[in-house]
C-alpha cells in the first residue's frame, strides 16, 4: 500500500470529492441528506402504524436504519455495519407482531430504499472483495429470514438482495470506469511530459554533435597550423619552436578526450549527419525549397561572417519555424529576414533571426503532419539559451505566428 493510499483510508474523504465541479461534489451529500429526511419520519410511521411495532422500537429501528445514511457519504462501511444490523433487528421484532400479510416482510419498503443507496455508496469506494462479502452476509441473512417467515411472499422476500447485488454492481463499476479515466489522463500527463523530455534530450544530443563538429574543426586547425609553423616560418627559435609543437600536442590531447567525450552520440544510424553543418549561408536555400512546396515566402539576407555555433542555431530555428508553418498554416504567406543590429543591454552585435507568417487561406481541419511531437519550440528555446541569446513567440492578431530570435555575434556573449 502506498503512503498516499494509507492517508486516505486513515483520513477518508467524502465521494466525489476530488471532482473539480463543485455540483458533483456536492452530490452525494444532497442524495444522502434527502434519504435521511424522507425515510427517517416515513419509517417512524409505517413501523408503528401498518406493522403495529411500539412507537419507540419503531423510532429506534428507523434512526439506526436512516441516519447512517449521512456517514456513508464518507465510510460507507461502517454505515453498512449499523444499517444491516439494524434491518436485521427490525426483522426480527416484525416476527413479534401480527402485520398484514400484503406488507412486505423482511425488509420493509424503507429499509429496502436505504440498503440501496447505502450499497451504491458501497461500490463507488470498496473493492471488489469487500463488495462481494456484502452481498454474501446480505444473501445468507435474507435466506435465513425467510426460513422464518410468518407468511408466504415469495419472490418478494428475496428484494434486498436482489436490489442490493445490482447497486453493489453499478457502483463496483462506475468506480473501475473512474478509476481508469484517471490513470488514462496520468498516463497521458506523463507522456506529455516524457515526449518533452525525450524531444529536449534528443535536441541537446544533436547540438552536442554539431558542436563536436565545429570544435573538432577548428582543434584540427590549431594542430595542423602549430605542426606547420616550423615549416612556414623561416628562422624560428628553438624556444618558439618547442612552444609550437607543445600547443599541437597539447590541441591534439584535448581533441582526442572531446572525441572520447562526445564521440558516443554519434551512432550508425547518424551518417547524415557526419556531413558538414548549415549555416547562415544556406538559409536561402531552405527558403526556396520551402516556398516551392508549400507556398510564397519572403527572404531577406544577411551577408555577414558570424559563428559557425550561431549561424547553425540560426539555420536550425528558421528550419523548425518553416516547419511549423508547412504543418498548422499551408499556403500561408511567410517572410524570414536575417539582421544584424546592436542589443540594447549588451555591448557586441547581435543577429536577430524574424519569421512571420500571416494567416493560412483555408483553415486546415488539423495539422499536415499528425506524427509531430508538438515540442519544436523546445528546442528552439534550447538552442538560443545555449548560445547566451533571446527567443520570442507568440501568435499575432491576424491568426498568423512570429518568431524572433537574437543571437549574439561576440565570442564574450557565446561563452
């Protein structure tokens, strides 16, 4: 049993009190209270007027009968255990007094309308074992009864246990239908958050592999450049040249533990990606691509020598921007413009990446693509934040999407 489940059958609460609708809530106290107020008097005055029991044992009988009616909302089987002792006792006077043979006899008409509703209590909040040990000591008990019976009702007899085993029933199963629409909708909350997980993950794998892409070639510069020095410079000292061949065996140590280090994300399915990296120059070109399958889009370069890590950042959210338009807005105008300017905050040049998209002409009834995993702004998010930049989205008023990206251009800001 877990600490949760421990603390509610120490601490009960009443049914449907987890609903969010405060008339559901509300419900079964509303249901219990009636029972209680109609069967409690109606009890009183059929025990001792039709069935002739004396006016306190017929009071009695019909308080122990009707007022657990109220704590069941919130134990119903402790109510159970007052109330069948109850209609068994009531039973068993009626066996001392001469009622009309028409009258119905265990179970008087009252006793049978609150065993039921108690047995519907009963079945939205026991188990299945619990349930069926009820309608057992309510089987025996009517048998029993019945084998004393002072006049011959037949089917009649046998009423509460009918009834009570179809109350039981429907509880027992409105509960087990609750209960697995809420671990549908745990499930479902779970799987969000593992397909945010797994796509955020998945985003961050990729950018290590990218970067393990530019470092590794630029590492491979620093050792080619130091390994030639002594070859393309004329005349260098011993001291100068011994610093050079430190640095190339030094660049070529920390590439080979960053290859050690990164070199497990590569696997066999990623050839594609062995290939080098877009970058801002190639931007034009997924632009065109796009606007010749999906509809007009509007491209403004920016001729500037930037960050291989920012021009793939910024390749990899106008890729993902473009996307997302081909998916929830087909056919819909779309302008991407590329610009540097200075950051208000920050001193160095930044490179702001804008899409925009307006409205699409026909409204699609869902997405293109229903295999997408919802989170591509997780990942633009992720790689702005790790090149130190700024990220905003959001829907315009017309129905269309902007996506704003700054990156900075400084080697201070990618730090």
């Amino acid at each position: 049993m877990t600490p949760a489940q421990s603390a509610r059958r120490e601490h009960p609460r009443a049914l449907f009190a987890e609903n969010s609708r405060a008339w559901v809530r509300l419900l079964p106290w509303g249901v219990a209270f009636v029972l209680c107020v109609a069967l409690l008097p109606t009890a009183i005055v059929v025990l001792g007027n039709d069935y002739g029991l004396n006016g306190g044992v017929a009071a009695g009988l019909a308080v122990a009968q009707a007022a657990p009616l109220l704590l069941a909302v919130v134990r119903p089987l402790q109510a159970w255990y007052v109330v069948f002792a109850a209609d068994v006792a009531g039973a068993v006077a009626l066996l001392a007094v001469d009622f009309p043979e028409r009258l119905l006899w265990p179970f008087p008409p009252m006793g049978i309308v609150g065993y039921v509703g108690l047995c519907l209590a009963l079945g939205l909040r026991e188990r299945r074992r619990t349930l069926l040990l009820v309608w057992l000591a309510t089987a025996v008990a009517n048998v029993t009864l019945d084998i004393f019976a002072p006049h011959d009702d037949g089917a009649r007899g046998l009423l509460l246990t009918i009834l009570g085993g179809v109350a039981l029933l429907l509880g027992g199963v409105l509960k087990e239908r609750s209960e697995a629409q809420r671990r549908l909708a745990e499930q479902e909350t779970i799987s969000e958050a593992e397909r945010g997980r797994r796509t955020l993950l998945e985003e961050r794998a990729r950018i290590a592999r990218e970067l393990h892409d530019v470092v590794a070639h630029h590492m491979s510069v620093i050792t080619v450049q130091a390994n030639s020095a002594e070859y393309r410079i004329e005349r260098l000292s011993p001291v100068v040249r011994d610093e050079f061949t430190s640095i190339a065996a030094t660049a070529r140590e920390s590439l080979g533990e960053m290859r050690r280090l990164l070199g497990v994300l590569r696997n066999e399915e990623a050839q594609g990606e062995l290939a080098p990296q877009p970058g801002l120059a190639h931007i034009g070109q997924l632009v065109e691509a796009t606007a010749r399958v999906r509809g007009p889009v509007e491209f403004t370069p920016c001729d500037v020598d930037v960050p291989e890590a920012v021009g793939l950042s910024a390749y990899r959210i106008v890729q993902e921007a473009l996307s997302n338009v081909v998916r929830h807005a087909p056919g819909a105008r779309t302008q991407v413009s590329l610009s540097v300017s200075e950051h208000d905050d920050r001193q160095g040049a930044w490179l702001t990446v804008l899409v925009v998209n307006g409205p699409p002409p026909v409204r699609p009834d869902g997405p293109l693509e229903a295999s997408g995993t919802g989170h591509g702004l997780v990942g633009m998010r992720e790689r702005v934040r790790l090149v130190g930049g700024t990220l905003d989205v959001g829907p315009l008023a017309d129905g269309g999407f902007r996506v704003a990206a700054g990156l900075p251009l400084s080697d201070k800001d990618l730090m």
